[in-house]
C-alpha cells in the first residue's frame, strides 16, 4: 500500500510541475483528489486492509492528499501569478509614445483684424452692436439721404429680395436703427457683412465686411472725430502712424472725408505697399447729416455726431500685406494658419 502511495504521489507530483495552465491543473486535481480520483480509489480498497492496519494506511492516505494539495495549491499560484504577469504584459500602454497631435482650427485674418478693431473702440468705451444683413432699402438707403434717384444708389447695387427689402451695401444702417431706439449719447461700432453685386477680383467681392462707428452726443465736433480716429489709427498700425483727412463726398455726413494712414511700411517715402504714394486710405467718415439726425428722431439742435465706416477685408489684407482678397474667402488652411 505504501509503495502504491508512493507511485500515486510521484506521479501526480510530476503531472503537476508540467501542467501549463490552470484547466490542465484542475483536470489533474480530478484525476488524483476527485470523487472517482486515484486516492478515492485507495480508500475504497481499505476494505481489503487489515483492520489493525487501517488507521495506519488511512493516515497516509490522508497525508499523501495534503501533500499533493499543497502543491497543487502552490503551483496553482505560480501559474496564475505568470499568467497575469502575461496579460498585464500584452496590455501594457506605452505612455511615452508621442500623442496624436489635435488639430485645432485658426482664427481667420478678418476675425483677427475685427476683434483688434474691437478691442480699440471698447477700449475708448464703445459698444458693439449687430445689425440685419437682410435690411429693408429705408434703413440702407432712404433714412441715411440717399432717396430713390440718387446716384450714390448705382454705385452701390446690390442683390433685392423685393423691391423693399435687400442684402444691405452697408453697416450705416445700423447707425439709424440705434438712433431710433437710443437716446444719446451714443457711442457704438457694428461690425458686419455687407453685400454689392460686384465682380470677384483682387480688390472686389460680392460680399465683404465693414466696421461701422457711430458717435452722437452734445457738443461733438471734427476735432473728436479727427482725434478718436488718429488715436484708433496709431493702435492699429503703430504709435508712428499719422494721418490726413481728404474732403470726399457721402450722403448721410457733412462734411465728408476719407481718412489715409501713412503707410506702415515705409513710413511715407512711397514704397510697393503704397503704390508709391506714402498714404494709404482706410475709412470713410464725417458728421452725421442733420437730415440723418431728425429722420432717425434725433434734434440737431441739441446734438451732433460724427460718423466712419472701415473696410474690415482692407485692413486685413494691409496688416497680414496679402495682396489678393480672394485668399480671404478660399478657406485653405495652408493659406489661414499663417496669421
Ligand atoms: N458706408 C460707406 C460705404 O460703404 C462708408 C462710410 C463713409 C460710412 C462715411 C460712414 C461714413 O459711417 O461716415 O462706402
């Protein structure tokens, strides 16, 4: 009997060291520890044992089995432990590999140069203020003295839904639907899209934008506007930047003028930037037409206010010296990411 223990022992021994995997380990278990198992079957057979012998062979039977379940318990935590060392391996994540880069998107030029032109008005305490791009002919043309056989309206045709309503050429009428609710003073800037049934070129687009100001307030002058616009022009393009008013002629202001900059490039010795010319135009304003005033329920008599509108594409394509305006609008990311 011993002898047979002995040989149960070994074998299961062995069996166990090469087992390669925990179902393998278990199958061996059965085999050995099981119900109808190798050992099971000694004790069954203790009926042919002498009964003095009994207690004796039972108690090796009993140790073989806690020999072999101690190992069996030991190589089973080997083999779980290497197998999970095994998993965690193949799962490993290499954190040192660099990150898929985001590609963010980029503020276009027009933005860019609007939220700089913002940030000097606000800066002098003006407000930005939005105004429709579907805009009924009054407020672009009518309210701002320009009636219906002016010629100011052939230079500026645009896309009519009906014969009343249209894509506005102009941010102006924004000026008059705030005089019409607001009482002065009045301090604003509406940036917008503005629209003319112009031919694309490098200068000319259907539709663009413009940055319109409006001031209105007792006792505004040509020295305020002559003074906020220098300043503005300084913030914008260097604390060098002088500027000269030219009298022009716009419907809805009295007196009228474009405002140029000296160039920024080569500060007024004429160079490719200005076309030679050492001046480069930027805006157009002038004192808010009394006309413009009373139509928009506003008294003259009290009050008075200068007006501008600036060519927001213009002073992008100055600032960033890109010379075709159609880059604006093509959307190439190569194109944008340079600014
Ligand atoms: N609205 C004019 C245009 O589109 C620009 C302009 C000129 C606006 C003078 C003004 C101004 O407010 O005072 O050509």
């Amino acid at each position: 009997m011993k002898d047979i223990l002995e040989k149960i022992r070994k074998e299961a021994m062995e069996r166990m060291e090469s087992a390669e995997n925990l179902d393998r380990l278990n199958e061996i278990r059965v085999a050995y520890l099981g119900k109808k198992g190798e050992l099971t079957q000694v004790l069954k057979s203790m009926k042919d044992v002498a009964k003095e012998d009994r207690p004796k062979v039972g108690q090796m039977v009993n140790d073989t089995r806690a020999v072999i379940e101690e190992r069996l318990e030991d190589i089973r935590q080997q083999i779980a432990a290497k197998q999970r060392e095994a998993q965690l391996a193949a799962e490993t994540i290499d954190v040192t590999l660099p990150a898929k880069k985001m590609r963010v998107g980029h503020r276009h030029p027009n933005t860019i140069a609007q939220e700089e032109v913002e940030r000097v008005f606000v800066g002098m305490g003006y407000e930005v203020v939005e105004g429709p791009e579907v805009e009924l002919d009054y407020y672009n043309f009518e309210a701002l003295n320009i009636p219906a056989n002016h010629p100011a309206k052939d230079e500026q045709d645009t896309f009519y839904i009906t014969k009343d309503i249209l894509l506005r050429t102009q941010t102006s009428p924004v000026q008059v639907r705030v005089m019409e609710k607001q009482k002065p003073p009045i301090r604003i800037i509406a940036p917008g899209r503005v629209f003319r049934a112009d031919e694309v070129d490098a200068t000319h687009s259907p539709s663009f934008h413009q940055i319109e100001g409006l001031v209105i307030d007792k006792n505004i002058t040509l020295a305020d506007l002559k003074g906020t616009l220098a300043e503005f022009a300084k913030e914008m393009f260097g604390p060098e930047t002088k500027v000269k008013f030219r009298p022009h002629h716009f419907p809805f202001t009295e007196p009228s003028a474009e405002m140029d900059i000296t160039c920024f490039k080569c500060g007024g010795k004429g160079c490719r930037m200005c076309k030679g010319e050492g001046w480069i135009e930027i805006l157009g304003c002038g004192m808010v037409h009394p006309k413009v005033l009373k139509m928009s329920g506003i008294d003259p008599e009290v009050y008075s206010g200068f007006a501008f509108g600036i060519g927001l594409e213009r002073i992008a394509l100055l600032k960033y010296e890109i010379d075709d305006m159609r880059l604006l609008y093509e959307n190439d990311v190569r194109f944008l990411n340079q600014f």
